[in-house]
C-alpha cells in the first residue's frame, strides 16, 4: 500500500539503494540504539538533505541534548571513527573519501541551518506556541507540572460553583470508593486521553426495579434447589442476599450448573434449575451494564467540570502541564488549522522523520504526528523516510499513556520490516548470558542477545534474603573488598522510599552514596515546613507556622519576627529561618531551597513559582555509590550493580476502569469494573483477560531493565517469598567471577573513613616557620584545614556547589570533627557566597581554585586566583585573625609573583570567615 514508489523515488534521485527509507529497528538493550539514530540523521545529511528538513525527536531533554552533541562530534570528528564512518558509508553508497571530501560542507550546513533534534514535548509546545492564539492560549506560556494541589482546589471550586457537591458524592457511592483523591485520578486519567474517548451518552436507567427482578428470579432458583434435594452448600448459593454480595458469587465463574458438581445430578432431574440459572446471570449482565451507564454518566458529568477547571488554571496563570499541552495540541491541529498551515507557521515541511524510544509514545502523541508521517508515505515523487528505534521489552510508561503495542502495530500499518539489533556491545558474558536464561523462557517472542567479541567473562549472582537491607551493604563490603571504587557500583531500586532506607543504611556504615530520585523539593517535610513559614511571614495566617512551629516544638508567641518586613529579598527571609531556628541538621535540601530563593526578587513571585516547581531534591554526595529507581536507571548503565527485591509487598491493581480501542487507536468502550463481572460479561473478560496479560507484560518489561543495566557484573537480592523475580524462576545462582582490582584496592585503603590525617598547618601553602615553635591549637588548625578543603573542593560558587563540596569534606574530616565543627564551616562559607562583595568580585573573572605556581625557585599555592581582563585579583581564606601580620606578608608574596609571571596589575586580598561574620581585606 505505502512502500510502492521507491524504484520511482531512487530513479528520480540521487539515492543509494542501500538506503531503506522505512526502517525500523528493535534495539534490545545496549545493542547501540543511540549509534543507529545518529549514523541514520548523518546519513540525511550527506545525502543532501538539509536539517530543517529532518524532525529527530526524543522522549528526554537529555537524550535530545546527547543526540545534537553527539551529531556534531560525529561530523567534525568523522574521520577519528571508524564504525561510524564505515556505516555511513554503506547507508549512503558514498566511499570513506566522498564523505570525508563532503565533511566540512555537511558540517558548517548543520550549524548554520535550524534542525529539530527534539523532545516531543518540546515540538508538540513549538507547534502550540505558534498559533495558540486560536485556542485562546496566550504564546508566551510556560511548560511545567502543575502542583496535584492546585488542580484539586481549582477542581473542587468548580465543582462549588456548580453546586456539584452532591453529584460528587453521589460518584464516590457508586464507585464504592470514598477518596476523593481516588475521582480526582480517574479525572486525571480522563484528561490524558480526552481527544480519545468516545462522543457516547450514558443513559440512566431504574436499577431498583432491576434488582427486584434479580432477586425474585433468585428467589425462585432457591425455591427449586431446596425441592431438589441438594445440599446446604448447593442451597445456600441462592440464599436472601444483597444483589452486590450475589453478583460475586464464585458459583457464577460456572457457564452451566451441569459443570459444577454440586448441581449436576439435579439438574439433570430438572431442566429448570439450568433454564432459571442461565436467566438469573443474563439478569446480573444486565445489571452490571446498568451499573456501569450510573457510574459513567455521573463520571463524565463530573470530569466536564474537572476539564474547564484545568484549561481555565492553564490560560489564567499561563501554565500547561504536559497533559494540557497534548490536549491542546490536538485541539489546534484537529479543530483550529490545517497541516498546510502548519507547515507555514513553523517555516518547516518535514521530509523525514526519526523517533527514538519509540515503545514509550502514547497514542495521543502518536495520532498527533500520524499526519506528519502521513505525509512521508504520500510521496509525492520526493525522497522522504521514515525511521523508529525501540525495545518494547523496555516499555515502562503505560501508566503515563505509554503503548508498546504501538511499535508492531505502526510497523504493520505503514508495511515497515522490523530488524532485530541482538548484539550486546554493553555487557559481559555472564550478564548476557544470564538474561537470556531468565527470560527466554518466560517472555513472549524474547529474542536471544549475543555478546560482543571481546567481552569480559564478568559476573552473576543471586542472593536470597529475609533482611533485604543488611544484604544490600553486605554486597557492598564485598565490592569494596574487591577494590571497586563506590563510584563504579549502583544500586537500583523499585520505589523512591527504598531508595532512601538503602541510604540511610549506607550512611550509618559510612559509606557515601547519591540518591537520584523522582521526588519534588516541594514535597520534602523540612522545606515545605520552611516555605510555609515563609507564606506565615507574608500573608499573617498562623495556620502556615504550624507545621515549622510543630518541627521546633515553639509556640507562635515565642517567635521573635520583628526582623520580617514584606520588601525583603527571600534569600535573605529563607536565610534567616534557617538559622533563627536551627534547623539545617546536614540537610542539603535546604541549600537547594537557598539556591532557588536567589533567583528572586520579592516573596510573592518565590511562593508563587516554588508551587508550580518540580525541583529534584538533592544527591547526598557528589561522589558515592549511586541509588536509583529502576524507572530512573533505564538507557544508563554501571559497571557492577546490586539489584534489590522490593522491600515491601506489591500492591494490587486498583483500577477502576478498562478501556477498549478501535483500530484507529481511539477509545470504543469504557468498561467499569467490577468484581465478579467477568462471569456475566463474555467482552468485558476478554478485554480484563487482556489487561491482566498486559499488566504481568509491564512488570517483565521493568524486571529486563533492572537486568540489563550492568556492564562488569550483577547482584539480584531477592526475598524467599512473595519477590517481584518470581516470574522469571530466579533461583540462588553464583556465575562468573569478580576480578580483585589492586590498583583500586590501595586507593580505596589510602582514601578510607578510617585513613588518618597528618595536620601541618590551615590551608596548603607554604610559609616561612618561625625560629621559636609556639603551643598550636590542633582542633583550630583542624577546622581551618577542613574548612579550607571545602573551598577547595567546591566546584562552583554556588548553594549546590557548597552542598556537594559538604559531603567530600565530611567523607575525609567524618571522624575528627564534631557536627557542631561541620555545621560552622558551612554556615561561613553560606556567608561567603551570599556576600554581595564577593558576588560582585566574581563577576566577569575566571576562577582558578588552587592556583600553583613556581617563583624564586619556591614554589606556592594561591586558595583563589580570579583573573580580568586587565589584570588578576588573588585571594587566600582564612579562619582567623590570629596571625594576621603573617597572612599580609603572605599575600603580598602572591601578588609580587603573579604580577611578574604574567605583567599584568594584580591586587590581593583576605578574606576572614569568622564566626560572626565575612571580612575581605584588600593587601
């Protein structure tokens, strides 16, 4: 049907044949997925294609950002990569030279032209954006997730506004589920899919009439099983009951009561009993689908509500989630303009389309680039292709609209060949090997991998263990015995929360680790309790103290808040808080929440955007073994891994309604679910049948990604019963081995918790020593040098800089200074980087932290050297006056040998960080 003008298109063109215009590829993990997106966009290139031309689109700004950066290194870099110059070349039909010849052309074409290496996200606002005045949304809108509170409240003033209230509880009745929290995410599921569902009107029908006749028919059926002779179990089936309890009966999972033994020999004597049987379940059919038109006519009727609440927040603050910008998304290309339109208003016509992670697209997002990809496929005499890159086997967003089922169902629509990418050029050959044991057997069409020459022979194991937690830091203390760097070792987890207990034990053993989580700052109990202090001091409700009152255990009339005035800077507000109440505690949340306050200017604009914020809460360590969901891991990868069992049991599928699709994706029938329904229902089970198969599906697909991240070697800690392994038969296993690194090992001993500080002097450089040696105060001398590493250490001037130079500094000094000591150096240092001379000193400079230099065949080392234009500034930390004569002396060694060095006017300074305050002394 699509793929018949190819010989026309070749004929007309320049084209190498060995070019497949439809393609799409089936990556299975680390099979060089990224490696075949780019040679493909490259390939364009040299065809002649030109890069406004070309939409390559990705799921995350990440992996957009990794694509244009890997696109530019490939072609200013071509000749240096062999694999990627040779695949080039058999793509285009061009030899090595042609292309090499061609090189510098193709290169400064793509960075002078526009591309559209994108998100989808980012197109979809691109597209929106142009001509959302047709939807009365204003263009200058902003992309962000909208608070869960914010939506309910708006939710619920609507709901108000329209005397809804009772309908509302009327909804919670007949779903049988009081959380309004529980209708708010069937709203929210409504929502993602809105332009899907069906234009379809629920009619209400008499369900007490229906139930009377229900339970007369039962009552009759009763009546002919007690005549009939059966027993008390038989008999009692049919007893009085309420028409819900009845309908779940698991006598009715029987089609006739011939099949149940109970029944079969009287039924056999009386006909009736079946005939009465056959008619009391068409009865419960027929209830349930009144049933099901109740709920959903009240459902529908409450979500109109729900929708104006969400496009009136959106147009009123300027704000659209990622649901709202696919819902009007698809309102402008399907109800507002045309594609022709289109095409002019984003002064591009796509000739070729790449989409990567294409087992992640929803269906929304699909039928939004489904005219786009038709067009490709019309022609037109052009060259235009049409590629996408997957794994289905990696497919974990279906909760978020993600369908993997889109992949093979596209391939088959546009008649494209799906080719296998099998080889692993990730990991070991024990790793590889063991996941195709696991799973073969146990996922549907799994396709074998191979490993690449060259792989290590690597290692697997698993671990069985009631104490899921001890066994992760056992495992640890194994790598580490082993010499493996903590850097080089990832946890992967299921839930944020396990992230966070795997933490908490690494840190009470001492060993450092980063938590990447999908947590929001917001969320946090220190920082909401601090900002709803903030609004407390703003707005005078004694309502937002409570919860900062309630962490300090003060009462309101025992805060002194007079230093508060509305005009203030909330840096200096949040600040403030911290400090008045102590409450830092090594929290590096709060420098998070710092940092982000220093973006504003006044009080009103931080609460306003710390509400729509989504920011990441803070890694506990610049460096450490890393912590990680197994959502969070997927297209990254660790040389050795420990994968845990999750610690808590797993929840059962809530969900209140099934959804069956036509075949042009849209929603035919919402199904309500209900126990027991099944057995009355012959479409409703087929289609629950199919969502429980797709569910266990979804669950295999996160076991692969959790087992496919290690590139060294692997370790899975699954609990005896009840682990979410259990559907790949995972028993106790020891394969391969794990090589000791020596090298590594005497790092690991030299920079250990336990390895001992020799002190000499506070900071690094050299100094003239006195004749007489007076008495030194060792934990002085102490704290100056800790607090001097922090500098040092510090990659920027920044709250998070500070936040991750904290956790180095603690790592060395854990085990000499108190947390009193800890909590000083970085109370000075926040002084420092929020002073605003300091600030004002490092604009337009370049900083050199740790600056060595030789001069006079001596040799010195400057804390901070920041070099202008025109000339260089030198600064050199300290934590007391006590030798201040010294420290002029000192500076002006450093002046004197970076002027002569360089000929260039260079000042000195010095800068205190005392305990009451930052002093900077200019020399």
């Amino acid at each position: 049907m699509f793929i018949k003008n190819i010989e026309k298109v070749y004929s007309m063109s320049n084209i190498s044949t060995t070019f497949r215009p439809y393609l799409a590829y089936s990556a299975s993990a680390g099979s060089g997925k990224t490696f075949a997106l780019s040679v493909r966009y490259i390939s364009l290139l040299f065809l002649g294609e030109e890069p406004s031309t070309i939409l390559a689109a990705t799921f995350t700004n990440k992996a957009a950002a990794e694509m244009k950066q890997r696109v530019v290194i490939l072609l200013i870099n071509l000749e240096e990569k062999p694999s990627e110059l040779a695949a080039v070349s058999e793509q285009t039909g061009f030899s090595t030279e042609e292309l090499l010849a061609k090189q510098p052309e193709v290169l400064a074409n793509f960075l002078s032209s526009s591309n559209f290496i994108v998100t989808l996200d980012s197109f979809f606002t691109s597209i929106l954006r142009s001509a959302s005045l047709y939807i009365d949304i204003e263009p200058d809108f902003v992309t962000k997730e909208i608070d869960d509170k914010t939506k309910e409240a708006n939710f619920l003033e609507e709901v108000q506004a329209n005397s809804l209230l009772h309908e509302l509880v009327k909804l919670a009745m007949n779903i049988e589920d009081k959380r309004f929290l529980k209708m708010f995410e069937l709203m929210q599921n409504f929502y993602k899919i809105d332009p899907l569902l069906p234009d379809a009107e629920y009619e209400l029908h008499n369900i007490r009439a229906l139930e009377a006749t229900i339970d007369a028919k039962r009552e009759s059926l009763h009546k002919l099983v007690l005549e009939s002779g059966a027993s008390a179990t038989a008999i009692k089936n049919f007893a009085p009951l309420e028409v819900k309890a009845l309908f779940k009966k698991t006598v009715f999972e029987k089609k006739s009561l011939l099949d149940h033994r109970n029944y079969k020999k009287y039924v056999e004597k009386n006909p009736l009993i079946e005939e009465q049987f056959l008619e009391l379940k068409a009865l419960f059919g027929e209830w349930a689908k009144v049933k099901e038109q109740v709920v959903l006519h009240n459902l529908f009727q409450v979500y109109d509500y729900y929708k104006n609440a969400n496009i009136s927040t959106a147009r009123q603050l300027g704000v659209l989630s990622f649901d709202d910008l696919t819902y009007f998304t698809y309102r402008l290309l399907h109800e507002s303009i045309n594609k022709d339109f289109l095409y002019f208003k984003i002064d591009s016509r796509f000739k070729h389309i790449l989409l990567d992670e294409f087992q992640d697209t929803s269906t929304l997002q699909f039928l939004l680039l489904k005219p786009l990809i038709d067009e490709v496929f019309a022609g037109g005499g052009e060259f235009r292709t049409f590629f996408y890159v997957g794994d289905t086997k990696q497919s974990l967003y279906r909760f978020r609209g993600g369908v993997e089922e889109l992949f093979n169902s596209v391939a088959s629509h546009y008649e494209i060949k799906i080719s296998e990418m099998d080889t692993n050029y990730r990991s070991s050959k024990s790793v590889v090997e063991q996941v195709n044991r696991w799973f073969e057997p146990n996922m549907v069409d799994f396709p074998i991998a191979n490993y690449h020459n060259g792989a290590n022979e690597g290692y697997v194991a698993v671990v069985e263990a009631e104490e899921l937690v001890e066994e992760a830091v056992k495992q640890l203390e194994v790598y580490l015995e082993k010499g493996i760097p903590l850097t080089d070792i990832a946890f992967l987890v299921s839930t944020n929360k396990d992230g966070a207990t795997i933490q908490e034990a690494c840190y009470e053993k001492g060993y450092a680790t980063s938590l990447k989580t999908s947590s929001s700052l917001k969320h946090t109990a220190k920082v909401a309790a601090v900002v709803a202090m903030v609004q407390y001091l703003f707005t005078g409700l004694e309502l937002d103290a409570r919860v900062m009152l309630e962490q300090v255990d003060k009462r309101i009339d025992e805060v002194n808040v007079s230093w508060f005035h509305p005009f203030m800077e909330p840096l200096s507000v949040v600040h403030k808080i911290i400090g008045h109440f102590g409450y830092f505690e090594n929290d590096l949340n709060l420098l998070k929440l710092l940092e982000f306050s220093a973006t504003f200017s006044d009080i009103a604009t931080f609460l306003e955007e710390f509400e729509l914020s989504s920011i990441e809460v803070a890694s506990s360590a610049k460096s450490g073994a890393k912590i990680m969901t197994i959502h969070g891991s997927k297209g990254l990868e660790f040389e050795h891994v420990i994968v845990l069992d999750k610690l808590k049991g797993v929840a059962p599928d809530r969900s209140t309604l099934l959804y069956e699709y036509d075949e042009s994706l849209y929603v035919k029938q919402v199904f309500y679910k209900m126990g027991g329904r099944e057995n009355f229902d012959e479409a409703y089970k087929y289609l629950l049948a199919k969502q429980k198969k797709l569910n266990a599906k979804d669950k295999m697909n996160i076991l692969y990604v959790a087992l496919t991240r290690a590139i060294e070697s692997m370790v899975v800690i699954r609990k005896p019963k009840g682990s979410i392994f259990d559907p790949l038969g995972m028993i106790p296993i020891s394969i391969g081995s794990l090589v000791m690194n020596n090298e590594k090992l005497k790092i690991n001993n030299a920079e250990g918790l336990d390895s001992k500080i020799t002190i000499t002097h506070y900071g690094t450089q050299e100094t003239n020593k006195p004749e007489e040696e007076e008495e030194k105060d060792y934990e002085a001398i102490l704290f100056g040098t800790a607090l001097h590493y922090t500098l040092e250490m510090m990659s920027n001037f920044t709250i998070m800089g500070l936040a991750d130079a904290m956790i180095a500094t603690k790592n060395r000094y854990g085990l000499e200074l108190s947390d009193e000591k800890f909590s000083d150096i970085k109370k000075r240092i926040l002084e420092l980087i929020t002073h605003n001379r300091f600030k004002k000193l490092l604009e337009g400079a370049t900083t050199s932290n740790e600056q060595s230099l030789s001069f006079n065949e001596e040799l010195k080392q400057v804390d901070l050297l920041l070099s202008y234009e025109n000339h260089y500034l030198v600064m050199d930390y300290k934590s007391s006056k006590k030798y201040h004569q010294e420290h002029r002396t000192q500076v002006r060694d450093y002046k004197e040998a970076i002027a002569s060095i360089t000929g260039k006017q260079t000042r000195g300074m010095i800068v205190y960080l005392l305990e009451d305050g930052v002093e900077m002394v200019e020399i």
